[in-house]
C-alpha cells in the first residue's frame, strides 16, 4: 500500500509538472477553458491523474470552474497583475533582508558572476541564448532568495505565485533584447547592496525593481 501510495503521488507530482510546463511553454494560455480529456492530451497522462489535479490548481488559483462553462484558466488582468506582484513584493522585501544578513559571501558571489557573465555575453551580442540565460538568471537570483528562508511552506507559496508572475509577463512584460542589460543592471546594483551586507539598501533597490515590473505590466 505504501508503494501504491508513493507512485500516486510521483503521478500527482508529474501532472502538476506537465500543466504548469504546458502553461509556461503557451500550449495552454491564460483565460483558455479546457476540458478534463484536453488536459489528458496535453500532458500524456491518465485522467485519474488529472481529477486529482484539478483541486490543486483550483486552491492555487491556476485554474477557475465556471459554472455551465468548465474549467478555465487564469486569466491575466489588471486584478492578478496588482495581487501578484503585491505578493512578491512582500515576500522578497522580508526575504532578503534576512538573505543579506546570513547568506555565505560564496552565494553572493554566485550570483554576481552569473549577472556579470550574461552581461558581459550582452554587450557583444543579444542572442535567444543570452535572452534565455538572462532570464534564467533573473529567476535564479528572485528563488535564491526566497528559498534561504529554509521555510518550505513560503518556497511553496511563492513558486505559485511566480507561475501567475511568468504568465504576466508573457502577456505583457516579457524579457525582450532591449531590456536584457537593464535587468542585469538592476540586478547588480541589488548585489552590490548585498555585498555591502546593506539589509535596507537591498529592500530599497528590490523594491524599485519589483515595483517598475509592476508598473510596465501595469502600462503605468
């Protein structure tokens, strides 16, 4: 029974992988209604796996059942734009002043080297690849984070929320050449402030970035 227990479970897991993968990836997009057999489809999986799904993503927000209609997904608007970023800007803003605090000089560095690579690869020519290394170093710094709280259940929360954020910026602000080397910019200077061990200087220039994200999905 045990057994059988843990294979559910992989199974649930894989689903929940294979739907936010279709969701980042556009093959499902936002305000789609989709039908348990699509969801069969999309992710190769059985439908028992798929009604256990379905409450996850309902708690997470990442799906909504309408009534005569069926189930239909998040949809990007003005209201997930505000309560997202609100939400990330909570979080990070506590999250790195701890981060700054306690964090080892080798995960600071880490993350300088990273930017700086990008950065250095940018100014001789902005390639898909350096669009997808610049945004894979975006994410990385933001989860870096997050994640040195240790705390399972903010990881968690946060994760979710950082699906609805890439769904955003897919429809609105997503990472495009000419914004490449001002995002590692912006991230260096927050860096710096971290190398400097400056809790509020850090919060400050977080802030300002996740704010100006906002904004640009905001059309502010």
């Amino acid at each position: 029974m045990a057994e059988t227990g843990t294979e559910t479970l992989k199974l649930r897991e894989r689903a929940y992988d294979a739907f936010t993968q279709s969701l980042l990836s556009r093959e499902i997009v936002p305000g789609q209604f989709v039908s348990q057999r699509e969801l069969v489809e999309i992710t190769g999986l059985p439908l028992g796996a798929i009604r256990e799904l379905i409450p996850r993503l309902e708690a997470e927000g990442l799906i909504v059942t309408i009534p005569q209609r069926g189930m239909q997904v998040a949809h990007v608007d003005l209201n997930l734009i505000r309560n997202a970023f609100q939400f990330r800007l909570m979080l990070e803003r506590e999250a790195i002043a701890i981060f700054v605090r306690e964090a080892p000089d080798a995960a600071i560095a880490r993350l300088r080297e990273a930017h700086e690579r990008v950065l250095k690869d940018a100014a001789r020519k902005i390639t898909p690849d350096v669009i997808r290394r610049a945004q894979l170093t975006d994410w990385d710094l933001h989860d870096t984070i997050v994640d040195s709280l240790g705390n399972d259940i903010v990881s968690s929360a946060y994760r979710v929320n950082s699906i609805k954020i890439r769904l955003i910026r897919q429809a609105e602000v997503r990472l495009d050449p000419s914004r490449v080397e001002d995002v590692m910019r912006d991230h260096l200077g927050i860096v710096e402030r971290m190398e400097m061990r400056d809790a509020d200087g850090a919060q400050r220039a977080l802030a300002d970035h996740i704010i100006d994200a906002r904004n640009r999905a905001l059309g502010v």
